[in-house]
C-alpha cells in the first residue's frame, strides 16, 4: 500500500500529510490580518480627525509622510489580505481545478492592477506638483 | 454560524466593491479638486434631484442610490468583518469555543459593527454638532 491509500479515512488523511503550501498560507492570512487591524484602525481614526473631508485636506495629509506611508501599507496589506481571502472563497465553491486556477489567477491579476494604479495616486500625490 | 458566513461575505464585498471604491477616491484625490468634487458627486449624490425621464437618468439615479447605500454597506461590512476577524485570531488560539462563549462574541461583533456603523454616521452627518 502506497502512501495516502489506505483501508479507512482516517488512514488515508494521515497517509496523504499536509497540503505543504498550506501552513505559509494559514500564517500569513493572520500576519496580514493583524497588520490590517492596526492599519485599519489608524485608517478610520485619520477619517474621523481629519477637520474636514474635502480633496486639498486630503491631499497635505496623504502628502505627508504621516499620511503617504500608512495609506500605502493598508493599500498593500489590504489588496494582499482580499487576495488571500478570495482564494479561500474560489477554493470552496468554485467547481474544477481548471475554473478555481483561472479564477484565482483572475482575482490576482485584479488585485496587483488595483494595487498598482492606487499605489501610482499615491505617488502622485505625495511626489507630484503642489495643486 | 451565522457570522462565519457573513465574514466571508462581507470580506468578498469589501475586496471587490470596498477596494474599487478605494483605488478611485485615491485616483481622485490625486487628480484635481474638480475631479474629487465629481467623485463626492457619483458616490455621495443628492438625492432630493433624482431625474427619472429616460433610461440615462433612471440608470443614474439608480446607481446614486447604490453608491450611498453601498457606503454604509460597505462601513458595516469593514467593523463586521473587523470584529469576527478578531473573534477568529482569538479561535485561532483555542480559546471561545465552550457554547456559551461562543454564541456570545458571535453576537456582540453584529452589536460592536451596528452600533460602529451608526455612531460612525452619525457623526459624519452631524448628528453631535
């Protein structure tokens, strides 16, 4: 008998082991979930004291260094965590290997054109002429 | 239960509509006052001027609506998904998972991101000025 074959279920869970990826994946979905914790408090309260919501406040705050790196953090953390999250959801109810692959590359794609063009606004604001 | 499922739709919601609604406000910051005041306008519109002659303005209106409902949504969704986020870190470390326990913090993250949601709100619509 070869290893994940055996006469019950039990034996062919232990006979197959880990799913080898599966513990960077685990540890990693709560880094960044612990990360986005911080991030997205800080997010908030900066909502809530900022004294007024209007684009020339937002831009001297998301030009400060302050304001540039966090901001860029929870762009990063957050598009990472969806990225974790959604493959998680694909995983489950998505049928077939070759549908779950395409939607999961999709989703990445998504995300690292989504995280870009914010990180490039970003650099706009805090590089870019004064307006 | 319940709130297992809805982490999951609410981290979907915030992934795909939440993120979207990011990366533009960012876009639009960086663009010109203009072009943030017409971000304020499509996501926060008035909607004591809805238009409904012709297809054009009912789908505009239409998504008025949306876009302000999806922002409320979208708050709910981030303290809901924040709170069982934590109910799930503290899981993670075995403990909360007696019946009792558990029912409970499951219940206090849809009280903690109602009652979030609507203090948040109300102060941005001015309700303690």
């Amino acid at each position: 008998m070869s290893i994940g074959e055996s006469a019950t279920e039990l034996g062919k869970v232990r006979g197959l082991g880990s799913a080898r990826a599966g513990g960077v994946g685990w540890l990693g979905e709560r880094i960044s979930s612990v990360a986005l914790l911080l991030l997205g408090a800080w997010f908030v309260a900066s909502l809530l004291f900022l004294p007024k919501l209007d684009q020339r406040t937002l831009a001297e705050w998301l030009r400060s260094p302050a304001g540039a790196v966090p901001m860029a953090l929870f762009v990063i953390t957050s598009f990472w965590h969806s990225v974790d999250g959604l493959k998680q959801v694909v995983d489950d109810y998505v049928e077939g290997e070759v549908g779950r692959w395409f939607v999961n590359t999709l989703v990445l794609f998504l995300a690292v054109a989504g995280a870009s063009l914010a990180l490039f606004a970003l650099g706009r604001i805090a590089f870019g002429a004064a307006a | 239960m319940v709130v297992s499922i809805l982490h999951r739709i609410t981290g979907a919601a915030l992934s795909i509509v939440g993120l979207a609604i990011m990366v533009w406000w960012l876009m639009a910051i960086a663009g010109s006052p203009e072009a943030y005041a017409s971000f304020t306008h499509r996501v926060w519109g008035d909607l004591g001027d809805l238009n409904w002659n012709g297809l054009r303005a009912i789908a505009g209106s239409l998504a008025k609506i949306f876009l302000k409902l999806a922002l409320f949504g979208l708050t709910w969704a981030f303290f809901q998904h924040l709170f069982s986020g934590i109910r799930h870190l503290i899981m993670d470390s075995g403990m909360g998972f007696e019946l009792r326990a558990n029912k409970a913090g499951a219940i206090a993250t849809i009280i903690g991101s109602l009652a979030a949601t609507a203090l948040i709100w109300a102060y941005w619509l001015g309700a303690f000025e």
